[in-house]
C-alpha cells in the first residue's frame, strides 16, 4: 500500500467538507416530513382601521366644520378635534360624554350676554329656542311642554341626532299637531 501523505491543510479542508456534508443532509432529513407552510401575508398580522364616523362641530369652536373621528368617540373628542372650545362657549350646556353617531351635527353654544337676559321675563324665553342645543330647562320652559316631554325631546335627539327642522318634533309622543302648531315659532332647529 502507497504511503499517502496528507499535508495539514488538506485535512482541515476534508473536516470542514465533511461537517457542511453532514449538517446539509441533517436539515434535509429533519425536513423531509413536514408539510411547506407559506408565511402569513402581511395584512393578517397587521390590525384593520378602525371605523370612522363623520360629524359636523358648529358653534363656538376654534375651526368648524366637517369632521371624521373613530366609531365610539365621545363629543369632548369632536370639540377636540375642531379645535377645541373658545372662550365663549358654554360647554355647561353640552353632554361632552355622550357618544357620537354618524351624521350627527355637534352644537357648542356661547354663553349668553346678561345684558340680554336683563329685559326678558323668566317666564318667556328671550328668542326661539334651539332643539339641538336645548336643555331640559329650557324646554321644560316651553308652553304646554312638562319635564316628561323634555326628557322625551333630549332622549329623540340622543337616539336620533339633530333636529333638521321643527316638524320633527311631531315624531315625539306627547307633542301633535295642535302642540306643535303652538311651538313653531318658539322654537328652531
């Protein structure tokens, strides 16, 4: 038999080709029962948009206007958006925690001049009154409205969203034709 010499180098060189042969055919073997599994796309891991309503913030707010805010916003969340209130605005007058729906327009009133209020008699009130920004006292003022059907007005509007125009105002039990007919020109949308 030839005596064969092998030089240092050519040994580590024959180690290293015969460790990458056996970890090659170790992860070929390990692999060879499982079932490929394409990774997940993309748009699974990532989570969806919330859903966004539209409202419109009117009164006195710093910038007006239409706005889109995340489904189960509440109105302090709309008055934020627009800008926030100014410094005139009544936000006593304002339910900040009630939940938006979508279309639903969002008055914030000023607070009113005491020299307007000075003149007028607590009985009557000193101009229409405004069914969307309305409070229970204000239209439990109202001729021949009670609380009960004041209530009956701030839970229409909750439920239903803003007054449109005065004839609404027929769709609330406990207010007909001849009520109605009584309120028309104290009263505003």
């Amino acid at each position: 038999m030839p005596d064969v010499q092998l030089s240092r180098r050519a040994l580590v060189l024959g180690a290293l080709a015969l460790a990458l042969a056996l970890t090659l055919a170790s992860r070929l073997l390990r692999d060879a029962g499982t079932a490929y599994e394409a990774p997940a796309p993309a748009t699974a891991t990532t989570r969806a948009a919330p859903a966004l309503v539209v409202v419109d913030v009117v009164g006195a707010v710093r910038r007006a206007g239409l706005y889109r805010i995340p489904q189960g916003s509440r109105i302090a969340d709309a008055v934020a958006r627009a800008g926030g209130a100014t410094k005139e605005a009544d936000l006593a007058l304002v339910n900040l925690a009630a939940p938006v729906a979508d279309g639903t327009q969002i008055a914030v009133p000023a607070h009113v001049s005491p020299s307007g209020a000075a003149g007028t008699s607590p009985t009557a009130p000193a101009g229409p009154v405004h069914l969307n920004t309305a409070t229970l006292e204000d239209l439990d003022a109202l001729p021949g409205v009670g609380p009960v059907t004041a209530q009956k007005i701030l839970d229409f509007r909750q439920q239903h969203g803003a007054f449109a125009n005065v004839d609404e105002l027929d769709a609330i039990p406990g207010i007909g034709p001849a009520r109605l007919d009584q309120l028309r020109d104290l009263v505003a949308p």
